[in-house]
C-alpha cells in the first residue's frame, strides 16, 4: 500500500499498469543519458579555449559527429513513440474491464459520464450516486 509520502509509484495490478511502470523507467533512463551527453558537449564546449585549440579540430569539421547527433535522436524518439504507442493501444482495449469513465474537460468545468450497464448506456454521475445510496439505506 502506497502512503502520500512515498517518492514511487504504487504496486501495478494490471498488465497495461505495469507497461506504463516500465514505459516510464525507459523514458527516465533516455533523458538521463540526453542529459548527460548534452552536459558532456557543453563542458566540451566551455574548457575548449583553456585547451588550445585541441578540442575545436575534433569538433569543428567532423562529419561523423553531425551524423551522430542527427541520426541518434531519430533512433530515440521512434523508440519512444512505438512503446508509447503500444501502451496506448493495450490501454484501449482493456479485458476485463468493470467499468469505463468518460471524461470531458469544458471551458469551465468537468462532465464525467459512467458507463456501468451491459447494453453500454450512459448513465450522469448524480444518477448512480443516488441509486448507490438508495441501495445502501435500503440495506
């Protein structure tokens, strides 16, 4: 059980919870290493003029390097969309799913519908809070 406290995310309890879990360690561990390489080119950068020039021949004309930090990102962002994306597939489909929550944000407030019976008709959120509670005080 998680506590308000605690700096993780809770224990998964579905498939598509868990594939988010990790899609969002992958995605950490990338923009640590983005970070961590754009860090390395700037310290590269900045100490350049204390090297004497032995840092700008390596930099300046290098056509490799250019092919790197062009193709590299490429490879990194269709890494991250394709998982991305298979999680938002796996998150639509959903098995066993008991039921589903329709969200709609307007200008200035929020409309959730219910989706609860069978037949997959929408039901408004003071409906079901009523019937719940008549059923409770009958019981």
């Amino acid at each position: 059980m998680s506590q308000w406290y605690q700096m993780d995310f809770p224990d998964p309890s579905s498939e598509p919870a868990r594939m988010l879990y990790c899609y969002h360690d992958t995605v950490l561990v990338i923009v640590m290493m983005v970070l961590f390489g754009v860090g390395w080119f700037l310290i590269l950068v900045l100490v350049a003029p204390f090297m004497k020039g032995l840092v700008n021949r390596d930099i300046t004309n290098s056509d490799k390097l250019e092919v790197a930090w062009t193709l590299l990102p490429s490879f990194f962002l269709v890494a991250i969309g394709s998982s991305s994306l298979l999680n938002l597939y796996e998150m639509e489909v959903g098995d066993n799913v008991g039921y589903n929550v329709s969200v709609t944000g307007h200008q200035w407030y929020w409309e959730y519908n219910y989706i609860l019976d069978l037949d997959k008709s929408t039901k408004d959120s003071d409906y079901i809070y009523f019937s719940l509670m008549k059923d409770y005080c009958m019981n």
